[in-house]
C-alpha cells in the first residue's frame, strides 16, 4: 500500500491571518511539502496541473524535476496530466526525460481537469472530451513503447516515422493511472489497458465512487488483465488532524468555509458525513480511512490533501508529522494485515522493469 500526498498549488487567503501567500512563496512551499513528505517516509508526492487562478501548478515536470533533484526515494506522480489538452508527444517525451532525472521515480495519473476554459485555451473543444482522452492516450502509449511510429488521428496533425525522445527509461514507460471522479469511458479505458484506476473522491459519496470502481474492476477482469479484485486502484482523501477532534474541527473550520475547493457548498459536517474529508484526530483518521477498503475493496494507493485552503506552512508541515509518525505507520501495519496474497502491489518502476525482464526471458524459451 503507498500513501502520499497531493497539492493542487492553490493561492488562497488565510481566512485567519487575511495574509495572502505570493505566487513564488506557494511554488516554493509545494516543493517543501514534497520535501518533508520524503522525510516522513511518505511514498507518493502529486502535484495537479492548473492553467487558472488561484492555482499555480502549470508546469508539473518542472516542479517534479526540481524536487527530483533534492530527493531519491519519493515516487513522484501527478494528479492529474491534462491527457486532453496537452499534446501526447510533449507528455511522452517530458515524462520519459523525467523519468531519466529522477531514476525511475515517476508515475503519472491522466485526467480531463476540472476546468472547463481551459479547452478553448489550448485549442480543444470541451465536447471533444472523452474522445481526446481516448485518442491522445493511445498515440501516447505507441509513443512510449514503439521506437518508431506513424499516426493519423482526428485531433492532431498525422505522424510519420516519428521517434520520441529520449525513450523511455530500461526501455520501461512510466506506470499510469487514470483519474476520474464522474466518467465511466475513463474507468473504461484504465481497465482496457490493464492500468491504474484513481479516484479523487473528495467531493463524491461512498455510493458513487464504488460504482465507478467496481465498473473498472469488472472490466479489468473482463480484458484478461487479471481478477476484478486484483486491479490497481487508487482514491484521493482530504485530512486535518489535532490531538483532539474538537480542536481541529474548530481550528480548520473557516479554513473549509473559504476554501476554492469547498467553500460555498455544503456544511463541513455534512461534507465529512458523505465525502472522504476527515477532521479530527490521529485516531479517527485512522479508522475513517481503514473502513475506505471495506467500501471499495483492496487497493494500491492512498493520497491526502493536505496544504490547501491559505492554510499557513507551519499547519500544514504539522499535519504532515502526524501523519508521518501517527496515522501512516498503523495504516500500513493494518492494511497489509488485511491484503490477501493474490493482491498485488502498486507498480514501481522497478516492478515493471523485472516483469519486463521475465516476459522477455519467456519468449526466448
């Protein structure tokens, strides 16, 4: 099981303070919070990519790289890759480089965004949604694992003996999963392919979501990946934690009502009743998130949220030491304790190059 951590690099106002981070402070403040979840021995830090106010993640493979830099056993990801209005040769070839940079630590989670502009921006027509998903993520694919391809698709100009560079590292591309909150076409394909399912349900009731993955592990059994409880499935969750719960409802409250995520829906309260979001303590954290495998089944990846909202630095890096010494450390204890043998692990490079390895070693006999 891998827990980690994601941002979406939001520029928000304390509600507390009225100070207001700059863009460079929030930039450097992402790269401290990967930083210190390597330190907690966290193994996953995603960022999101955001082309909008008041986010500031434009630019994933930049960060990922400069954080690449300062760390060495963190896996990197993201959360999400805009497979539909970035342009699949870019993401081949930023992705494989980074892959290069950073030993193998990559994986990448593809996504349509949240943001509905952001398709005329890059040229794309939202309706074209889910047919860009599927078509970009194809060629991306051919891309990653044929040296030379030729292409012709709908949504871009057609590609002749093209090769991308640099290719992938041990001749193995990055693992990926698929996030969706609300498509079945995505959970659809994740399943297709035999890759990851990731769903971000922060803002989705328990119902919803275990539809969505249930579809995807029927269909992964369905293509022969696998059995349905085998599929590599990953969710999204929301955490503040103090020592007791009523401090820390108090305390995050104005942060949740002023929130760009949050703010403007329901109550906190009845966001925490139908929606993964925890506040409380280390404990109920706990528990909250092991009933998660009871909801869904036996899964691969856990990722918090945890630095949004104008919370302030100091909050945050304190929610990540009670996640490092006090939540994490049991999780693990108790998830592995309940996975059956036949459940695999989430993919790491490392595991893809060895299987790689003994498919050729099989087709040589």
């Amino acid at each position: 099981m891998q827990f980690g951590v994601f941002t979406v690099g939001d520029v928000t106002t304390d509600p507390v303070t009225g100070h207001t981070v700059s863009e460079a402070e929030r930039i450097k403040a992402m790269v401290t919070v990967a930083k210190k979840a390597e330190e907690i021995g966290l193994d996953v830090f995603a960022t999101g990519e955001h082309h909008n106010p008041p986010f500031v993640p434009s630019s994933p493979t930049t960060m990922l790289g400069f954080i690449a830099a300062q760390t060495s056993k963190i896996i990197l990801s993201t959360s999400t890759t805009l497979i539909t209005t970035n342009d699949p040769v870019k993401i081949a070839e930023d992705y494989a480089m980074l892959q290069h940079l950073a030993d193998g630590r990559v994986d990448l989670m593809m996504g349509r965004g949240n943001t509905g502009p952001v398709y005329p921006w890059f040229g794309k027509d939202i309706r074209d949604g889910i047919a860009l998903a599927v078509e970009n993520y194809a060629l991306l694919r051919r891309l990653w694992r044929e040296d030379v391809v030729s292409w012709e698709g709908r949504f871009r100009t057609p590609l002749e003996g093209f090769t991308s560079t640099p290719r992938p590292l041990d001749g193995v591309p990055p693992f990926v999963w698929h996030g969706s909150i609300r498509s079945p076409e995505i959970a659809e394909q994740a399943a297709y392919y035999g890759d990851g399912f990731f769903h971000n349900n922060i803002f989705w009731p328990a119902e919803h979501t275990a539809k969505l993955i249930d579809l995807y592990r029927r269909r992964f059994e369905h293509y022969g990946h696998g059995a349905a409880d085998q599929a590599i499935v990953g969710l999204g969750g929301q955490i503040f934690m103090r020592k007791n719960s009523q401090d820390a409802i108090r305390e995050y409250r104005p942060y949740f009502d002023h929130s760009p995520i949050y703010g403007g829906g329901p109550s906190m309260e009845d966001t925490m009743a139908e929606t993964p979001l925890i506040v409380g303590s280390p404990q109920e954290i706990i528990e909250r998130t092991l009933t998660f495998r009871e909801k869904f089944g036996d899964y691969q990846r856990q990722l918090f949220i945890a630095d949004h909202a104008g919370l302030p630095l100091k909050t945050v890096l304190e929610q990540m030491d009670i996640l490092g010494e006090e939540v994490v450390p049991v999780l693990r204890k108790e998830f592995a304790a309940l996975k059956p043998a036949h459940v695999p692990d989430a993919p790491t490079h490392e595991s893809l190059k060895t299987a790689a390895q003994r498919a050729k070693d099989l087709e040589t006999l």
